[in-house]
C-alpha cells in the first residue's frame, strides 16, 4: 500500500530550480533512502513534505488525502514527523520534556481541567511521562532523562531527535542526515535503532550522505542531483547506476 | 514596613508583570500590556461613574473587553515575529490614547478623577492569588509544554503538530485579562486616570518587572514587581536618608536603568535566578526569528 | 471642503517630514547594519539637543555657568554637539550592545539594554538640564520667515528642511561612494563575508553608531531650536513617530526613512488641513505603522528583508 505519493513536485528559489519535477512514493512499513551529492534538494523536499515551504507546483499525497496545502501543524497531525539536519533540540529543556513536548498530538487535556485538579488529566501526563521515559529507554538514553537536551554528545543529540519524532507516533518518519557528524560507533547504534523501528514496520523516508547508513538499511533508495531524480531502485541497484556514480565522483573532484 | 498604598501597588504590579509573562512565556515579546491596562481602566470607570454597574459587574467587564480587543488585534499581529510584534503592539498603546484623548466618556487629555474608590486588599490578594495559580499551573501543562516549544523554536513547535498561532492567542488574550483587571483595580484605587497612564512609559516599566526578575519562571516577574516598586520607597525610607539624600525624581529613574542594565547584562534569567540554581536556561527573552535552511 | 491654505500645508508638512526623516536615518542605519531596534536613539537626540544648547549659552541650567563663560557660535556649538552625540552612540554601542553581541537573544536584549540606557541618559540629562522646558535664546538664528505663496516659514523651521536635506545627501554620498560606505553596506550585508575580506566589522558597528548618533544628535538641535523647546523627554515622542517613519520605509533602508518620513509628516499636516482638528494626527503614524507591518512586512522600500515566517 502506497503511504506517500509525490507527483511532479517542483520548487523554485528566485530563478533557481531547488528540486525539479520529483515524483517517487512511499509505501507504507517501508524505508525509502533519498540520497544525492549537496545541493541536490534533499532537505528542500523534506521541507515541501512537513510544509515548511510550499511547493511551486507539483502534488504531496499521503493516505490518500493531498498534504502540499496545509500548514505545518496540520501535516504533523496527518502522522508526518521529522528530524533536523542541524539539530533543533528544544535547548532550554530537558532530554524527557523534549520528548513530552513530541507527545502533543497524543495528548488532549484542556487547561482549564487541570486548573481544577482533574483526575484525567494527572493520568494524561503520567502517561505522557511514561511514553517519553520509554522512548529515550528506546534510542538508549534512558539514563539521561534530567540532562538538558545541548549538553549531551552529538550523537545522542540526534537520537534524542528521532525520540522526540517518534512520541507523535507518526505513520511517516523523516529523518535529515540522522548519521551527519557521528562516529562509527555511534553510527552502528543508529542503525540497529533504525533497523528495530523498520521491525515494527514504522515507515521511515531517510536522508542521508552516509552510504554504509544507507545501503544497510534502506529497501528502495531515490537519488537526485541538481533537484531532478537521476535514478531509483534496490540497494543493489543503485550502487551500480551509472549516473550514481558520475554524480557522487562528479562531486568529489 | 510599606505603607498601604506601596503595598496595594505592588500587587498590581505583579498582576502587570504576571500579564506580560504569560507572553514572554510563549516567546512573544508583546508590549500591549499597557493599552491592555488602559481599556480596563477606563472602561471600568466609565461604567461605575456613568453606568453605575456594580463592582464585580465593572471587573468582569473590563476583563474581557480587553480579551475581546486581543482577538481582533492579535490574530493579524501574531503572525509577526522578533521586535517587529513589539513595535506594533506599542502601536496599539499610541493609537488607543489618541481614541481616550478624544472621547467625550473618558474626560479628554485631563483623564477622569474622583473614580470612587472600590478595589479593597481583598480584591487585590484574591486577583494575585488566582494569576499566580493560572501562571503556576501552566508549568507542566500541556499547554504550558506547547508555550515552551514555541519560545525555543517556534518552526519545529509547528512540525510537532502545535497550533501555534492558536496558542500565541490564548498567551495573548490571558495576558490582556491580566492586563485589564490590573487597569480597573488600579483605576479605582487611586481614583484617577489619566490617557498618558497607559503609554510607552508604562509599558516599558511592566517589562522590566519581568526582565529585572527574570522570565524563566512566573515567579521571577512577581518578585521584579515587587522589589521594583518598594524601591523608591526604601531610597526615601528613615534609614537610608540619612546615608544619601534620594528623592524621587531622576535617581530612582537613573536607579531603574542601571538595575535593568546590570540585569540585562550580568543576569540574563533574572534576579530570580540568584535563589534558584536552575541549569535550564538562558532562556530567550523571546524566540528569535528562525528561517529554513533551503537545500 | 474647509478653505485650505495649501501653500502654509505643504510647507508645514516639508517641516515635518523634514524632522521625521532626520531622525529616522540614524535610526534605520542601526537596524540597517546591526539587525537591532536602539530604542536610545531618542535619548542620544535629547542630550545632542542639550550639549549643543550649553554650548551656546556657556550654561548647564542644574550645575552653573561653564568655567570661562565660553559661549560659542550656534554653528559651531551644532558641530560639536554632534560630535559628542556621536561619542555618546559609541558608548551606548560599547554599555548596550557590544556585551551582547553573541547571545542567542541578541535583538530582544539588546533592545531591552538600550531602553535601559536611555533611561539613564533621561535621568542623567533629567539632573543636569533640569526637567522643565529650555530654549535657545532669542537671536540664536536670525528671526524672519521665508514666504512661499500664501504660505510663510520661519528660518528655524527652515533650517530643519535644510538641515535634512543637505546630512541626507552627505549620507547618501557617504555610504554609496566612498570605501567607508562600501564596507558598512557590506557588514550590513552579511558581517561574517565581510570579516573575511578583511573588514574590521567591529569598527564598523562603532563607526556606524557615531554616524547614526550624530544625526540623531543634530535631528534634536534643529527640531528643538525651531520649536523652542527642549526638555528632557522631548525625544520620547518622536521615538515612536519614528519607529513609525522606518517601518513605512522599510526598516534598514536610508532612503526609505526619508521617503517615511516625508510622507508622514505631509500626511498628518493634510489631514489636520481636511477635518479641521489635530485630535487624530498621533495616530495616524500608529494606524499606518499597523496596517503596514500586517499588509506589507517588509515596508515600502525594504524588499529584502523577510520578518515572518
């Protein structure tokens, strides 16, 4: 069952043409890698998709219902989430409040009952305090719940992300660079997070550089270069495309 | 150690700067306060010297027309960010003291004198006490998260699925119920009002309430008011005038400055931040302006 | 339609305007090159009002005569004024904004710190000037008055438009041809690219605060001589007609602060002129300033910049 339908999506900048007639899908339970050399629109459509920019033409499907005119907080609530390429943590607040912030689609006490003590809404937030607690349990930051959200290392920065991400409990995950900046061995933990989120058929759309990140975890990836698709296929695939590797050396010289 | 007249500002004070901090704890720097204040103040008026309302009937009153101004003024202003949210809700303040100035009700430039005096200690302790648990209750609320992820970052707040225009309101509109009720509370206090009551001047002052004791906390804009407003009465107080000559004129106004400076400068969270070791911060004043990176 | 005299309008509206605009091009080149809202630029066009006034008089009205009763030429004491306002905006940049440069709030407590010193500069000029209302003394400026038409100007007032006129152009001349200019637009631009050239951006931030303090030291000398009127808190009105004048042109754009403030000083003398009462002119600058920050954020000369989301 297809999750995602992107149709002929085109953004422009002024006179630049950031992503440039893209259509792939996203079917649901899978992980689809969208990967390209900088510059090539990736971020742009994770932007169109969560409806931070709007698209100059082209069509965003998801469950069947079209996303590219609402606003960012509708699409949220639609089961979109997603991580940020540079980290935006809430700074100011801790590990476990970061994620019980990502727990607001899941939640629905009013104000107005929790100035008056309501008993519904204490269990609300105990449950709430639960699920986060789980979910840093989950991406193994269970023993840094009080910690404020900067203070920790790079890499469990970025899994503090996908924590807060997935307390919404999206249907759609969309992670930018989750693997940017980290160290083997923080990579490796990444992958088994992603790999154990794929197990429970989350539906993830990654974006990433790292191609052991990539090629470990992805079913079908889609590339761009210069905003347009040059290619899209398995894994295996894609490693022997040869415009892949035209645009990927292209790019190192 | 106050007399009663310091010790019934104060509590209007807090009131003011309990207003201004249910915004800044949405990270919107709105200085409507004042004009906020200034609707309730004379509406209340109005309504005991010419309608002849009963008092709780005047407060309900000049709660919610305040309330009601917000919604009109806020849902095209909220959608401004940084400094530009607070040079149009400073607007707000010039344009309602023209419209005063010229109303024949609200008694012109002279403002109206010899409001009978309603508001009792009463009255003053029970509007602080119900502002405190509003702001203390917010904490940890869902709501009250929602504020937070705003004041960090407003774009991901809304990737989230917060309705941040929504909540921007609802801090805005609480903060004017603030507002007002310590317009008309005030207004029948000390009996008289006056259109440049409720200007820049004032403005300005109810922000510092928040700066000087820091907006980390609800507690932190109390504490500024309070301490703020038993100033100049310490300065003038038997002891210390015997030390240095302080009459109220330009030092307690060259005091204000250089305590809103050092705070500003030295104590980013507040003079609360000094009895509190809090790791939680700097807190923005207010979000700042973010923009998507495009690639 | 009440009968107009539209030659005394316009040439009160040039008056107007003329002070509007002066103000407003210090107090947009801030913005311009900082990103930031000094709200102690009325302060700094308080005390450049002052300075030039005891450097006329040889009197500071809350301490005494000056030592040798100097007393200097009013064109001389306005030169000097200025330069000491512009001391003042270095100051204020090093007091107010300097420390907070890297702080992640920077636009909201750097405007907060300067409302701060413009407290103390108030309280200060406050002691020194004393609060009630001084004025230049009689013969200052050759009394008389320009006709034009039906319509007669003072030389005071005159001198504002002339004023305006000729530091507007010298401004324009400034930052559009010389290398000066070249490198505050730069750092205006993006200071991180212009740290890289080589630029000493923060020379720059002092330059450009002494260059916008001078003006707005020198919009406070001529408003205050042609209206007769000098007092402490003589800036705190123009402070928000201000704010007004640089939104309607487009915050950080030094043309359009002028264009902002022609047009709203023309806009409050024709509207005086048409319903035969002043009582709405103040509010004319809040109602324009509202609907221009709502409809069209980026104001009427300032394209590039993006303040909303």
């Amino acid at each position: 069952m297809t999750l995602l339908r992107v149709e002929g999506l085109t953004r422009r900048f002024g006179g630049v043409v950031a992503v440039d007639d893209v259509s792939f899908t996203v079917g649901a339970g899978e992980i689809v890698g969208l990967i390209g050399p900088n510059g090539a629109g990736k971020t742009t459509v994770i932007n169109l998709l969560t409806g931070l920019l709007r698209p100059s033409s082209g069509q965003i499907e998801f469950n069947g219902a079209r996303l590219d005119s609402l606003t960012p907080h509708r699409i949220a609530r639609a089961g979109v989430a997603r991580t940020y390429q540079n980290i935006r943590l809430f700074r100011g607040l801790s590990a476990l409040d970061n994620v019980i912030v990502g727990t607001h689609l899941r939640t629905r006490a009013s104000f107005a009952a929790r100035l008056a003590f309501a008993p519904a809404v204490r269990r609300e937030e105990a449950e709430a305090r639960e699920t986060a607690r789980a979910l840093l349990a989950r991406v193994n930051l269970g023993q840094r719940e009080a910690a404020r959200a900067t203070s920790l290392p790079y890499g469990e920065q970025r899994r503090l992300e996908i924590a807060r991400a997935l307390a919404a409990q999206p249907e759609l995950l969309l992670l930018d660079e989750p693997a940017a900046g980290m160290n083997p061995a923080e990579m490796d933990v990444l992958i088994a997070l992603i790999r154990s989120l794929r197990d429970e058929g989350q539906t993830i759309l990654l974006i990433e550089h790292n191609m052991q990140v990539v090629m470990g975890v992805c079913d079908r990836i889609v590339v761009l270069n210069f905003g347009r698709k040059i290619a899209e296929g398995t894994p295996a695939e894609i490693s022997r495309d040869k415009d892949v590797i035209t645009a990927y050396l292209g790019e190192e010289e | 150690m106050f007399g009663e007249s310091v010790r019934q500002l104060m509590a209007i004070n807090a009131l003011l700067a309990l207003s201004i901090y249910l915004t800044l704890a949405c990270g919107q720097l709105s200085l409507a306060n004042a004009a906020f204040m200034g609707i309730g103040a004379y509406l209340g008026a109005v309504l005991t010297l010419n309608a002849g309302w009963p008092f709780w009937a005047v407060i309900v009153a000049a709660v919610i027309v305040p309330m009601l101004v917000a919604v009109l003024v806020g849902l095209p202003s909220l959608r401004l960010r940084g400094v530009f949210l607070a040079i149009a809700t400073l607007g707000l303040g010039e344009v309602l003291r023209v419209v005063i100035v010229n109303l024949r009700a609200t008694g012109g430039a002279e403002g109206i004198s010899s409001i009978p005096v309603k508001t009792h200690d009463w009255h003053l302790a029970l509007a602080l006490a119900v502002a405190l648990y509003l702001t203390w209750r917010l904490r940890g609320s869902r709501m009250g998260y929602a504020f937070e992820a705003i004041r960090e970052d407003e774009t991901v707040a809304r990737t989230m699925g917060i309705n941040t225009t929504r909540y921007k309101l609802i801090a805005f509109v609480l903060s004017a119920a603030l507002a007002g009720l310590a317009g008309v509370l005030k207004a029948h206090l000390f009996r008289a009002i006056t259109p440049g009551d409720y200007g820049f001047v004032q403005a300005v002052d109810i922000l510092t309430f928040a700066v000087v004791g820091g907006s980390a906390s609800f507690l932190g804009p109390a504490l500024g008011a309070v301490l703020l407003t038993a100033l100049p009465e310490l300065l003038r107080s038997n002891v210390l005038r015997d030390v240095v000559n302080f009459e109220a004129g330009w030092q307690t106004l060259f005091l204000n400055g250089v305590i809103l400076l050092l705070v500003i400068l030295f104590l980013p969270n507040g003079l609360v931040s000094l009895f509190t070791r809090q790791w939680r911060r700097p807190t923005p004043l207010a979000s700042e302006p973010a923009t998507v990176e495009a690639t | 339609m009440p009968d107009i005299n539209w030659s005394q309008q316009l040439l009160n509206g040039l008056f107007a305007g003329s002070a509007y605009a002066l103000f407003a091009v210090g107090y947009t080149l801030i913005f311009g090159v900082l990103d930031i809202l000094n709200l102690a630029h009325q302060a700094i066009y308080m005390l450049g009002a002052f300075c030039a006034l005891v450097l006329v008089t040889g009197n500071v009205a809350g301490l005494g005569p000056l030592p040798g009763g100097m007393q200097l030429p009013f064109w001389l004491a306005t030169l000097l004024a200025m330069l000491v306002a512009g001391l003042l905006g270095i100051l204020l940049d090093r007091l107010a904004f300097a420390p907070l440069r890297k702080r992640p709030d920077t636009h909201f407590s750097g405007m907060i710190s300067s409302i701060a010193v413009a407290l103390i500069f108030e309280a200060l000029a406050t002691w020194l000037f004393l609060p009630q209302r001084s004025q230049f003394p009689a013969g200052t400026i050759r009394p008389g008055a320009v006709t034009l038409g039906q319509g007669a100007l003072s030389y005071s007032r005159v001198l504002v438009i002339v004023a305006a006129l000729v530091l507007v152009v010298l401004l324009t001349v400034l930052l559009r041809f010389t290398k000066l200019g070249k490198a505050i637009r730069a750092v205006a631009e993006n200071p991180k690219a212009a740290r890289l050239l080589g630029i000493n951006v923060e020379a720059i931030y002092s330059f450009s605060f002494f260059l916008s303090s001078a003006l707005g030291g020198a919009a406070g000398i001529f408003y205050g001589l042609a209206v007769s009127r000098l007092d402490p808190t003589m800036g705190r009105s123009v402070e928000l007609k201000g704010l007004a004048v640089i939104i309607l042109g487009g915050m950080g754009s030094v043309p359009g602060a002028v264009l902002g403030g022609y047009l709203l000083g023309l806009t409050e003398v024709l509207s005086v002129a048409l319903t035969n009462t002043s009582n709405y002119r103040d509010a004319i600058a809040f109602v324009l300033l509202f609907l221009i920050l709502v409809l069209r954020p980026s104001g009427l000369l300032g394209a590039r910049r993006v303040r909303e989301a």
